[in-house]
C-alpha cells in the first residue's frame, strides 16, 4: 500500500534542488517570522497588556494581532518542520535547540484561537441541533422561528449562532460551554502575553533573527540534494496512512467514533489518535513540498482537501471531548446534560464524517494520479 | 421521476391474473389468520391469562404464542392491504366494513413486540456506546471488560446487551429504559390479551372466517383484469417516494436527521412521517405483487432491501423518540440526561443511515433494471 501512495504531489519531480533552496526557504520563513513580530509589538500586544482578553489598540489592533499570532505560528511551525525533515543537512546542535522552543510557541500561541474556534463550533452545532419547525398544531414556543415547513432548511442552518432559537437544555449548554471555553480562552491569551514577554521567548526570535541572515547548514549541505528527505518524510506520511482503518472509514455510516461514546474517560478518545499522526506527517509534507518546489508552486487540490479533513477531524474531535467535559460539571440540570449528550454525540458524528472525508480525498489521490 | 419508477418488480409482467386470483389468495390469507388464531387459543393465551406479561404453558409456550400473534398480524395486514389495492372488486360495504377493524387488531397486537424490540436496540446501542477498551494508565474499571486493545472491535459489538460493560451513566440510562418500556411492553401484553377476548375481536374473526370460505366478490370482479389496479398501487408509492428528500440522503454524513435533535416536542420528529408514510406504500405494492404474481415468485432482493430500509428507520425513530422521552423523567441524574443524549442522537445517525441505506437500493432498483 505504501508503494501505491508514491504518485501523490511527487517531491521528486521537477529540477533538482538542494541545500540552498532549503537556505533560501529558512530564511524566507525567518523574515516572515520577524516581520509578524514587529506587527504584533506595534499593535501593543506585549506582556504590558497584562491578562485582559482586550487589545490595547480597539478592535483594528485586535485584528491585526490575531494576524500577527497567526503569521508567526505558521512561520515557527514552517522552520519546526523544515529543521526537521532535512535534519542531516542543518548543524545538529543549533537545530535541535531550537526545535523544542519553536514548537513550544506555536503550541502555546494556539490554544487561544482554538479554544475560541472550538466555542464557535459547538454553538452553531447547538443552534443547528435545535433548528425545529413548530409543528402542526402545537403553537410556536419561543423556539419556532424557524417557520412553519420542516423542509425549511436554510431557515434551519443560521450562519451565525442564535440564541434565541435555542430550547431550554440547548440554552443552558450553550451558556455552560460559553463559560468554560471564554475563561480558557482568555486564560490562553494571558499565557500567550506571557510568553511573548519572556526571556525564552526573546532566545527564540535572536535565534531565527540569526536564520534570517545566516542559515547554519553543514558543509556539504548547500549542494546536497533535497529530494531523498522529501521523500522520506512523504513515506512516513503514507505509512501512517496505512495503519488508519480507511475500509472501515470509507464505509458510510459505519458508527466506529461513537464507540467511546459513553466511555468513563474524559480524556480524548484514543481511537483517534492515528488521525491526529497523519495530520502532522500531512503538515509536514506539504512542507517538504514546499521546500523542494518553492512556495509558488500550487499544492495538489486533493492533499489540500485530505488536510482539511483532517483539521476538521481534530476540530470535531476536540469539540466532542470539550461537549463531555462540560456535562461532568458538578450540579447541571439534567436538560443542560441531555443538550450536552447530543452535542457530544453530533461531534463524534462529525469525527466519522471528517474520516469519510479523508478516506475519499485519499482514494482520488492514489487511484485518480497519471 | 415516476416514470422511471415504472421498471420496479412490474405488476403488469406474466400471465393474466383477475378476481379470482384476489380471491384465491385472500382465501389462502384468511386460512392462515384462522390458523394462527387456533394455534393461540391453544397455548392458552386468551384472556383467562388475565394482564400477566407470562404466558401459562411455560417458555416453549410462549414462543409459540408469539409466533402465532405475528401470523395473526401477517394475515391481517394482507388482507386489509389487498381490500384497499383491488377495493373496486369487492363488495364495498362489506370490505369497508373489515378494514378498520383489521388495522385495529394488527396495530393493537404489534405494541407488545415493539416495545420489546425497541428496548433491545436501545440497551445494545448504549452497550455499543459504552464499549470503551481501557485507556493506558488508567485501571481497568467495571466498564473494562473490552480488552487492552482499542482496535479490538470485536470485543466492542457484543451479540447481546451487557450490563457489566456500562458506565454509571449508562447503566442508570439502561435501567430507566428497561423500567419504562418494560411496563409499556406489560400493559400492551395485557391489552392485546384483552383485545383477543373482546366480542369486537370476535367479531372480525368470524368475517375472516367467511371469507375463508367465500370472497364478497362484485358480480364482474372474477373476470376482472387485477394489473391496472396493482400498477396505481405502485404509482402511489412511486409519487411518495419523489417527495422524499433523496438527494440529500445519498449524500453521507449529511447531519440532517439531528437536525430537530434537541427540538421542544417530545413527539416523532416531522421529518420522519414521509419515511413512514412510503414504508406503508413499498408494504402494500409488496401484497399487490403477491396476489397479482402469487406467493411463489420470489420478491425483488431490492425491493426488499428497500423495505428493510425502512423498517430500520421506523425502528430507529422510534427509538430516538423513547430515549428522547425517558430523558424528561423527572429527577434523573445528570449522568443519566448525558447517556440518553448521546443515545437518542446515535439512534437519529441511525435514521440517517437507513435513509442512505433506502436511497441506494431505490437507485439500483431505478438504474439498475433491465
């Protein structure tokens, strides 16, 4: 099977590249990291702010720091990844100290729009799951706007969460999930603060100020061909595929993420464990893609929408895990517990659609390539 | 759309059949329900046995009874579904007259065996829920008896309903089910008891025993072509089926039967009822087919595949409905309100699988034909 997959976006194609298209691609990604750093200290995002989840600069700053936090995740996870994949051709000692602090900053600068995301998500998928048409004859409660036919569905998918359409139980999760993620969440942003703050932080931005000029390969490296470690990092990717139950996955309706439905561990099912592998071996391709071709180069459609399925499988993944930790919230009714138990159980639902989704995009990749 | 249906198992195929046909099998029908009638009073079953859920002969007994009811039910619909699809053939007075009361003595001898059957699907989906392999590092606690590997899916799919593998929440759900359908199970044995020794009952039974003997065929019925008759039987079920939202259900994953999931109304979800409604026309267009071609020609495996379909989503609804129910129990623990969230919302992923189930075999049925 792991023969099959090598017709995917081939990073052995094209001209030859070599440690000084890695050089040129750090130090790209070095630049971008430094230049976010300065958007995000201009808009007064630094540790001054202390713990308030506001912006120093209104709700114009807001946006352009969320920007910023973003520009240098995908910088920091970018240079993580390269400096892994082509890892003999980068002094060993640099690389393997800087690592571990760039994935402890991407780490830490992206629970706060997770946290924030996953709130999202759960509230349009209450709002989705409360979207009842009065029925004939019963008078419309303060639930019924979604008026009078049940084949109404566009009035039952608002774009936007609603909480006026939400049933008693539906409302209370919704106020519960709020509480529990806008407080995690602004407790990400303080911790987020900090770190930008700190003196480990500052250790990391002189380090890749350092990659932004000077790239410290080994000496052979700059004309050592690049394109054995794509691949390796390509066959990594699709040896983890092979262990996904993907027969299982391509069947639909198949039931498999609701197994742990009712588990008594409110840890993440581990079922999907293999997933989340495959998602970071994905990244870290398309990376080594990126490397080999240069950014220009447009990604095959197809590893795009397997990515995306992936994310929206973690997403949906955490979701439910996030919807089973609020119902052990001590003292909840019980109608705040039901709304809770369909949430979890519509996200895992989610789970196997992402899986579904993955398993097809993966099909066309290995059976529809010339 | 109707037209294409047209291809299905064709009633209008093979040899001319007329009145005396109808005749002949609503006699044969009529025999089997006298039959199935006899065979009950001798396990006993009448209403001497007073409103206890046990029957007096012992457990062989039982089976027997149960067997019996379902023939008396099988016989019932046949014959009320043949007087409605060749109505114009039969004396009408006569025919309107046993209709009701045959819909009356099938839907009343059917409750006991679906609050049973309800009960089983609920306490094998919560089983199936619950079938969480013990997370490591975590000790194996009442609810590990799944095996150290969570791919062991085997160990997950018990053929039967377990207890000991349940959680709190779950096992309290699983007890709240059995208490409530238990007692609704008891009281609909008791009243089919009841409905059995009824003078009403008597009184249907001594018109199917005319009828074993002489059908109140109209002067020109024996004569009467039964095709055009079958053929509008399977029109109506062709029309009811393009009302259906197909498109949507042969699409995976398509969440939509969750959609009303923490809707108000404790009553079935309104999107169910066209479902149902096309389960009742594939049923009659079955019996149509059975008197125009007789019982020995074997059904279209499509066909049936289809019915299963939709009795599986019938099931399932219904289902939902009872978890849905239990769960506005007064008083019940919040761990309890989770469990029968997550089981109403699997049993709705249900509905949507039979959907998609339904609207493949349609397909084949549509495209498939010669």
């Amino acid at each position: 099977m792991a023969q099959r997959h090598h017709d995917l976006t081939d990073p052995t194609a094209g001209p030859v590249s070599t440690g000084d298209a890695l050089a040129g691609y750090l130090r790209g990604q070095a630049t971008e990291f430094l230049r976010a750093l300065r958007q995000h200290r201009e808009t007064g995002g630094a540790v001054s702010n202390g713990s308030s989840g506001a912006s120093a600069g209104g709700p114009a700053s807001a946006e352009v720091r969320v920007d910023a936090v973003r520009a240098l995740r995908r910088s920091a996870r970018r240079i993580s990844g390269s400096l892994h994949t082509f890892r003999p051709l980068l002094e060993p000692e640099w690389s393997e100290g800087i690592r571990p602090e760039l994935a402890w900053l991407s780490g830490t600068l992206a629970l706060e729009h997770a946290y924030g995301a996953r709130l999202e998500r759960l509230l349009l998928a209450l709002n989705r799951l409360s979207g009842a048409a009065p029925v004939p004859g019963q008078p419309a409660g303060p639930v019924g706007s979604a008026g009078p036919h049940a084949d109404d569905r566009t009035a039952a998918h608002p774009a936007t969460p609603d909480r006026g359409n939400l049933t008693v139980g539906a409302a209370k999760a919704g106020a519960l999930l709020d509480r529990q993620l806008t407080l995690a969440r602004t407790r990400a942003h303080s911790t987020a603060l900090q770190a930008l703050g700190s003196s480990r932080f500052h250790a990391v931005a002189d380090k890749v100020a350092v990659l932004a000029s000077e790239v410290p390969l080994t000496p052979t490296a700059p004309v050592t061909e690049l394109r054995p470690l794509a691949k390796a990092a390509e066959e990594r990717l699709a040896d983890a595929v092979t262990v996904l139950p993907l027969v299982t996955a391509g069947s639909p309706y198949n039931a498999e993420a609701l197994i742990h439905g009712l588990s008594p561990d409110p840890a993440p099912h581990p079922q999907d464990a293999p997933w989340h592998q495959v998602r970071l071996l994905l990244r870290l391709h398309r990376y080594a893609c990126e490397v080999v071709h240069g950014r220009s180069t447009p990604l095959d459609v197809r590893l795009l929408a397997a990515g995306e399925a992936l994310d929206r499988h973690r997403d949906a993944s955490e979701a439910s895990s996030a919807a089973a930790q609020a119902a052990r919230t001590p003292r909840i009714a019980p109608a705040t517990a039901y709304a809770l138990g369909v949430l979890h159980a519509d996200q895992r639902h989610e789970v196997e659609a992402a899986r579904y989704a993955f398993q097809r995009s993966w099909q066309k990749q290995t059976i529809g390539a010339p």
